[in-house]
C-alpha cells in the first residue's frame, strides 16, 4: 500500500527520509469543465497514477495540488483558476520543504496543460537553487500512443483519454446521458476564442477522440497508463543514478 504523506506520523517521515525513501510525488492538476465528466478530472487521474507509482516504488504520496490554471474554460461552471505567479510560488515553496525534509527526488505527476510551462520553470529552478531532482510528468502527453493502441485514435481535452481513464477510476464521475455533439469543439489553426465554445477539444485534423464511456475499456487504458508511467521514471531515475549519484 501507497504511503500517503497526510496519514503518517512525522515520527514515520523523520525514520525512513532520506535513508529508506528520498522521493516523493506530488499529484497536480485543476478544477474545470470536462465535457460529461467531473470537474476534478485533472486531478483524479494523476493521484490515481501516482497512488500506483508509489505502491509500486516505495515512494511517499504527498496531497494533491486540486488548483492550477485554467484559461479557455474558466466561464463554464465550476471551473476555477490561480494565477501562474501563485502556482510557481506555491509549488516552489513545496518543493523547498520536501527538500527541508531531506526528501531528494521529487516527481511531480500533473494533469493538467495549463500547468505545464510552469512546472517546467519551477522544476527547473528547484533543481538548479535547491538542489533536488525534479521529474515532471504530464501523462497524457507521454501516453499519447497508449490511447491510439487501446482506442485506435487520439484523445483530446475531456476526450476519449481522459474521460477513458476516468470511466475507469468510476463510472459515476461521468454521465454518458449528459454527453452530446455540441460539446465538442474541434480547434482550427489560426484562431484563438475565449471561451472556448465547448467542453470536449479535440486538436487532430480528423475530428477524432470523442469520448467512449466502456468501462472495461477504460480499465485497460488505466493499467497501460500506469505501467508505461511507471517504466518512464524507472528509467529516468536508472540515468540519474548511472550519471549523477
């Protein structure tokens, strides 16, 4: 079972950081629409990845970071946002207390692309002024073939990827009733439109990606996911330990 940081002792952290376990995994992403799925989409899928990773590595799970930033969705109900000032802040402050700690290696599990500049700078200073190794992981991206293996297409925001995985964790958190063609919006080259008119974004040229409610199927996806995350830090962490330590 995961260590979840929220449910040690302190007492447990200061017996086994850093010489039994120097990482920890950080959780990310935002609450905003998701077509026919739940508004903490974002955040849901990342800590359930990084539940497995730390079940499976021996790492520590820290809570979820449940805001980030969101742009083109923010007039849709329950869509919530922070500033990319205050999410670097927020996440570097962190980050120097895992480090305070003695916590060495920090893999920060996002959900989110809003997020994905920032992370990118903030993980890149801590490691330059803290010190730490910082692996930053944006799952969709790195499991873009995955959704082409499993559902023979690509994914998209709230589209068969994310809405997939989340059918996956609960077929409750989404509502196929709900779900209609009106809600896609298929991005064009050359333009930019704030709101964004629709809750399911699909960016290919083909319009595919729509999202598939199978709940079998979306199990599949999840546990390919999971393990192709879990094969990238390895290797990630195999170079650093060949190079750096």
């Amino acid at each position: 079972m995961a260590h979840k940081l929220e449910r040690m002792l302190w007492q447990q952290i200061r017996d086994l950081v850093p010489d039994m376990i120097d990482t920890v995994v950080l959780p990310i992403g935002t609450i905003e629409a998701h077509g026919a799925a739940c508004l903490g989409t974002d955040v849901l899928i990342p800590e359930d990845i990084s539940e497995f990773v730390c079940d499976k590595f021996n790492f520590i799970k820290a809570p979820p970071i449940w805001y980030g930033i969101t742009k083109s969705l923010l007039d849709y109900p329950g869509s919530l946002t922070i500033t990319p000032e205050n999410l670097m802040n927020y996440v570097y402050d962190l980050l120097k207390s895992f480090q305070r700690h003695k916590f060495r290696k920090i893999i920060i599990m996002n959900g989110h692309g809003g997020n994905n500049a920032v992370l990118k700078d903030c993980a890149s200073v801590a490691s330059r002024e803290l010190g730490l190794k910082v692996a930053v992981i944006h799952w969709w991206i790195l499991c873009a073939e995955l959704t082409k293996e499993v559902y023979g297409m690509e994914g998209g925001h709230a589209g068969i990827d994310e809405t997939g995985y989340i059918v996956a964790l609960d077929p409750a958190l989404a509502d196929k009733k709900r779900y209609r063609k009106t809600l896609v919006y298929e991005y064009m080259p050359g333009t930019d439109v704030y709101p964004v008119p629709g809750t399911v974004l699909l960016y290919n040229e083909k319009g595919e990606g729509e999202p598939d409610f199978d709940h079998e199927k979306g199990l599949v996806f999840a546990e390919k996911v999971k393990e192709k995350v879990s094969e990238s830090i390895k290797y990630i962490f195999d170079r650093w330990k060949a190079n750096l330590e």
